[in-house]
C-alpha cells in the first residue's frame, strides 16, 4: 500500500534504523518531492542524475541506493527513478534487481554512466526475467562486455513488458548483437533499442545482416539505433532491402558509419517506397554531395513521410545543401533538418535564411540561426540535434512531445 508523500521522512528513518549517514543530495531531492502533492496520484520520476547540476553534488553510491530502495518499496507513486552518472558498482546493480523483482510500480529505470560490469548485468537481466512493470531501462556507458549483453539478449526472449532498451556504449561484441537480433524475431513488446559502439573485431558487417534479417519479421520495434558500427555501403543495402519489407520501423539512426554515397542511393530508392520512416540520422557519415543529391530527390518528389533528417558533418558543399533547402520548401512534411558541419557557402546561408525567416523551418527544428554583417548573410550553429538529450536531460520540461531531436529520453513510451 503506497504512503501519502512523505519520502524525506521515511528516508531519516531508514537512515538511522541502517546506521547510514544521510546523503545531503538524497535529501533535497526528496524534500523538492514532497511538494508535489499530485505525485501519490499522477506517478513520479525520482531525479538523482550526479551530472545534472551547477553545484558539484555527493553522488549516489550502492549504501546510498540501499537506503533508498526501502523508502521507495513504501511509495508505489514514484513510477521512474533517474540514477545516472553515479557511484553504483556491481553491489548496488544486485540492490537494484532485488528491488526489481520484489518492487510493482516502476516503469523508468536510468542508469546510466555508473559503474556496473557483467555480473551487475547478469543481476538486473535476470531480475526482468519475472518483473512485468519495468517499460524502460538506460545501460547507457556501464561497461557489461560482450558477456553481460549476452544476458540481456537472452531476457529479451522471455520478458514481454520491456518497451525500451538502451545498451548504447557498453562494450557490446559481435556475439551479443547476434543474440540481440535472434532475440527480436520472437520479441513483440520491445519498440525501441540503442546498440550504438559496439566493439567489433572484423569488418564483414555479419552483425548487419542479422539485424536486416531481424528487420523483416520484426513488426514491433519502432527505434533503432546503429551509430558507430562501422557500417558500410554492403551494410546500408542489407538494411533497405530488409525496410522494404518492414512496415513498423519510424527512427532509424545511422550516424558515425562509414556510408558515402553509394551506400546513401539505396536510402534514396527506400525513400522513394517507404511511408513509414519518419526520423533519419546520417550524422558523421560521408555523403558528400552525390549523396545529398540522391535525399533530395526522394524528398521532393516521392517521400511524404520522413519529419527529420540530420546530415551534419557529412562533407556536403553548397551544392548539396542548396537542393535539400529546395526538398525542405517543396516537401512540407519534413519539419526538422539539422546541417551543422558541412561546407555552407553563401548560398546555403541565403537559402537557409529564407527558410527560417518565411516560416516554413523553425528555428527550434535545425540547428542554424542567421545572422547578418555588412549585409551578407552568415549562418551560426544552435544546440539543437537528434541526439541533443541523449546523454542528458534538463530537469525542466525539455522538448515538446512533438520535438524530433529526443531521442529515447524524452520521446514517451505511451507514444508508440
């Protein structure tokens, strides 16, 4: 039975009954909850995140987290709890699957950027073998290997209530994705996964053509993400090939690959055919103009689906840049374009100024803003991107629901 907010209380407490010393950090979060009286009836996420602050904060470690979670098995009106970048070692991952398995309540778990290896890995993968609450969990940076992905992938085969997965930065290996892709041809609950930096040893792209194999009878999964898997123009083919036949997937992130723009004419072709793509991550790849002349056509012509395209950094030159300015005007389904990075001369900067200044690109939807000195037009770079809350999130409200550049952290479960 839950209690009314009452959480610093029942923290002092706990605290003294474990002859732990109180976590400064702990105490004013939980005292900022307490006045929020509507969290016993709405749900409420638990913000710990140690990076999250101007002023240096004593980060959460596995005797913090001991303490907490006996609190927190008393407040079923905390529904997410954000632990990132903090102390949290293999002990406290065995904390936390205990809570998992007992605990009826959670669906957001982040913890992400602490310091938990395989056997911490072995320990909440296990635990999600019975919960059937938890929604979304963050790995996020926690240094499980190829063995501790191997856990997970297995979990994925038996759990039906995981809805996001970020395994992201994790020292992942080839034999995990393996698994993680056979696992998805069985699992029907799971809508979002990041696999981004994996640690492969060859360069044949086999975990690619998994994945596609995945991506032809997976009808669930709505999320992907492949940033940093050394993917080339095989491997660009392999997944279009595999998207011609998928109706269900609407992020694809391909960012920090080695496509050019070879791989990108078969994205184009996709384009022209698919209808269920919304966003697109090209970022750090290289394209270059060709490729950005291959987008272009498909989005001016035939694609009335995608919302969101990122090209920064692909070595485009004004060319290039100037006919996606011209896919942006005559296609008004693509909202949000992000082109930081490339060559803009000064017909991008007056193609791109116009956009902005007419209306038809927000400026909270591209990350350039126009400026002017002895009236030429310049563009300068804004903070915005696909991946601008990825590894972070403010503790305001950070983007509309309809924003594109959210990523896994913002963009809601019930979404989908």
């Amino acid at each position: 039975m839950s209690v009314l907010p009452d959480l610093h209380l029942h923290y002092v407490q706990a605290c003294q009954n474990l002859s732990q010393p109180e976590n400064p950090f702990i105490v004013r979060v939980l005292q900022e909850a307490d006045k929020n009286w509507e969290i016993s009836t709405k749900g409420f996420t638990l913000k710990l995140a140690g990076n999250n602050h101007l002023v240096p904060v004593p980060r959460v470690t596995d005797d913090d987290l001991g303490v907490l979670v006996s609190v927190l098995g008393q407040a079923a009106f905390v529904t997410g709890l954000d632990l990132a970048y903090n102390l949290l070692t293999d002990a406290g991952a065995k904390t936390m699957a205990t809570f998992l398995q007992e605990n009826s309540s959670l669906r957001y778990l982040n913890l992400m950027f602490n310091d938990i290896g395989t056997s911490g890995a072995e320990l909440i993968a296990g635990a999600l073998h019975s919960n059937q609450t938890l929604v979304h969990l963050r790995m996020t940076g926690n240094k499980i290997g190829n063995q501790g992905g191997m856990f997970f992938a297995s979990m994925l085969i038996i759990n039906s209530t995981l809805e996001k997965l970020d395994l992201g930065d994790c020292d992942v290996g080839l034999q995990c994705l393996v698994a993680t892709a056979t696992a998805l041809t069985q699992n029907k609950s799971l809508k979002a996964i990041n696999l981004n930096r994996p640690l492969l040893s060859n360069q044949q792209e086999e975990t690619t053509v998994h994945i596609a194999r995945m991506l032809r009878t997976n009808s669930s999964l709505v999320e992907l993400h492949l940033g940093k898997h050394e993917m080339k123009t095989f491997g660009v083919e392999r997944l279009c090939e595999a998207l011609y036949k998928n109706s269900s997937l609407r992020y694809l992130d391909l960012s920090c690959n080695n496509i050019i723009c070879d791989g990108v004419k078969f994205l184009g072709e996709l384009l022209k055919r698919n209808q269920t793509l919304e966003i697109l991550d090209l970022n750090a790849n290289r394209i270059e103009d060709v490729g950005a002349m291959y987008l272009s056509e498909a989005l001016t012509t035939w694609n009335r689906s995608l919302q969101a395209l990122s090209i920064v950094s692909n070595n485009i030159t004004g060319k290039g840049l100037l006919s996606l300015a011209q896919a942006v005007q005559s296609n008004m389904k693509l909202s949000h374009i992000y082109i930081w990075g490339n060559k803009l001369d000064r017909s991008t900067c007056w193609a791109f100024s116009e956009l902005i200044e007419t209306g038809r690109l927000q400026l909270g939807c591209t990350d350039v803003v126009p400026y002017e000195v002895d009236g030429e037009v310049f563009l300068a770079e804004l903070s915005h991107g696909l991946g601008k809350h990825r590894y972070w999130a403010p503790r305001c409200a950070a983007a509309a629901p309809g924003a594109a550049n959210a990523s896994l952290e913002i963009v809601a479960v019930s979404e989908y």
